[in-house]
C-alpha cells in the first residue's frame, strides 16, 4: 500500500488541498494515515487558537519542579522566557532563513477561513485537470512531461489545488514547526499556571480574631482566629507560643468557647502541639461565647473544666 506523503497530509490538515478520490478512499482504509492527518489537523488548529493565549513566565521554582516531574534534560533547565518564544526558529534544512513568527501568524490567519469553509477530512471533490492544452496556432497537444499530472494509482494522483496551494512547502514546515513549538511552550506555560495554583491554596475569610494572654503562673501566649469555611462552616485556629511541656498532672490541653459571664462553656477540643484547628458547632453563636479558653486537663475521664486556664482571650469581629 503507498501511503499518502506526509507533506501532503500537512497542507491538507492546513485546508491548502483538496482530497482527491484516491485518497478518500486510501484514508478509510488507512488508520496509520488517518490517525496522523487527525494528528497535524490538531497542532494546526491548536498553534491558530493559540495566538491570543495570554502566557505568564513560571518562576524558578515552579519550572524545576516541572523539571524534575517531567524528566527532561538539561538543556532546558532554565526556566522558559516569554521573549525566548517571540520568534520561533525555521526548521533545519529550510531555504528562507529570513522566515518569521510573523510569517508563521501570516500562514495561520491566511488559512483561518479556508479551515472553516473546508473541513479537510471531508472536502468537496474538484474537477480534474484537462492532460492537453488548446494551442492557438494549431490543435490541441500534449502537456510537456513535467506539466502533466501524476498517471499512477497513488493517494497523491491528479491533485487539484486551491489558490494557496502554490505556497513552498518549506512554509508548511515553517508553520507546522511553528504550531508543534506553541503546543510545548503553551503547556509549559500553562502546566507552570496550574502548579502556581497549586501551591498557593486559597485562605479562608477570617471573621473573627482573639489575642490570648496568659493566667498567672502561665508563660504562653497566643492568637484565635475563626476562618469562614465552604458552605458556611466555622472553624477556629489557635496557635501559641510559650506553651509548657505537658506534666503527668495534667497532661491535655484542651479548647474551650465561654460565655462572657463564664455562665456556659463548649469544649470544642484538645490541642496537640502549640496549633490546632477546630470545628465550631453551626448553632453556637459566636457573640454569646465569645471568649478562647485553652486550659490544662487531667486525664481522669471528667468531661468538666478543670479550673486551670493557661490562656484565654475574647473574639472581636474583623
């Protein structure tokens, strides 16, 4: 089976040539060669929707994280630079070296309109050209043979062009070269985004704030903030500094809200370590309990404060 030239398959993903009937048929029953004109139709239409993507640069740490991750090599190390991108470089080989990213656009945009009005898998079919010339001296002869059209059975026979089908294929390179080095630095830039994003989770709204001092014979001190959690949850963050190591007396350190006239309290759980998060319940209101207590506790099973308060502050609205 003679297989469709890849050329040939770049300017019809590109909408520069119509498929001939040789080729419909070759591409049903070809999947190695439908599979790759599927394969280009994306990078080109990737590298026309890509024109008016607004890339960040991803900072040093983010691009050797993406680094690492993906295993690449050395020679892209350094972290990708918008202005590195400007112009991508012609393909090795190419006669034009005055060739430009702005030629690259010009082929793009030029081809914007021929991709929409001519889907390229499913072409209309065109006439095929005539083999003989009418000469206005004489009768009709024959084309020279580098004139006439290809008389073998392949994919790529008798081929009719449109108007822009006259372009270099040096340009099709250029292009498909041009679209491929969107495609990689797009998703560099738009990998480093997500992992940007990744690593700047979100802080919740704090509502509420408490400077908590210490009772006598206490060295710790510390702050309570309520943050506003999804779906109108509460939760309370206490974090101290100073605090003692725990004594077999009175090994817990517990959390507690209360009432301002001490006339109600709600443990909302032990703390481990000097920061804790904890859930407040959605039918305590803040205003009626407004004071942070973290207090030592035995472990004897006794649900009841202790008495022993090591810090304790009031919550105010931020």
């Amino acid at each position: 089976m003679t297989h469709i030239d890849r050329d040939d398959l770049a300017l019809i993903a590109l909408a520069e040539f119509d498929l001939t009937e040789a080729e419909r048929g070759h591409l049903a029953e070809c999947p190695q060669c439908a599979l790759e004109l599927i394969s280009l139709q994306h990078i080109a239409a990737v590298g026309r929707a890509a024109r008016h993507v607004s890339l960040t640069e991803p900072s040093a740490t983010v691009w050797a994280g993406i680094h690492a991750t993906l295993g690449l090599s050395a020679a892209v190390g350094a972290p990708p630079r918008l202005r590195d991108f400007v112009r991508p470089e012609d393909a090795a080989g190419a006669a034009d070296a005055a060739d430009t990213a702005d030629d690259v656009a010009e082929l793009l945009e030029g081809e914007r309109e021929a991709f929409a009005a001519h889907p390229p898998v499913v072409p209309s079919p065109t006439a095929v050209p005539a083999p003989a010339v009418a000469s206005a001296a004489g009768p009709a002869v024959a084309d020279p043979p580098s004139a006439r059209p290809p008389t073998s059975d392949s994919p790529a026979a008798l081929r009719p062009r449109r108007r822009r089908a006259a372009r270099s294929r040096t340009a099709t390179r250029l292009l498909l070269t041009g679209a491929a080095a969107v495609v990689l630095v797009l998703g560099g830039f738009v990998a480093a985004r997500w992992i940007d994003t990744m690593q700047q989770p979100a802080t919740a709204p704090v509502t509420f704030e408490a400077r908590l001092t210490p009772f006598p014979g206490w060295q710790a001190s510390g702050s309570a903030e309520v943050e506003a959690m999804p779906g109108g949850h509460r939760e309370v963050v206490v974090d101290l500094t100073g605090l003692a190591d725990a004594t077999a007396a009175a090994p817990l350190r517990e959390v507690w809200l209360i009432k301002a006239d001490a006339s109600g309290l709600i443990s909302i759980g032990l703390l481990d370590g000097n920061t804790g998060h904890f859930d407040i319940p959605d039918d305590v209101d803040l205003s009626q309990y407004p004071l942070v207590d973290v207090s030592a506790e035995p472990d004897n099973g006794n649900p009841a404060h202790s008495g022993n308060s090591i810090v304790r502050g009031e919550l105010h609205a931020t």
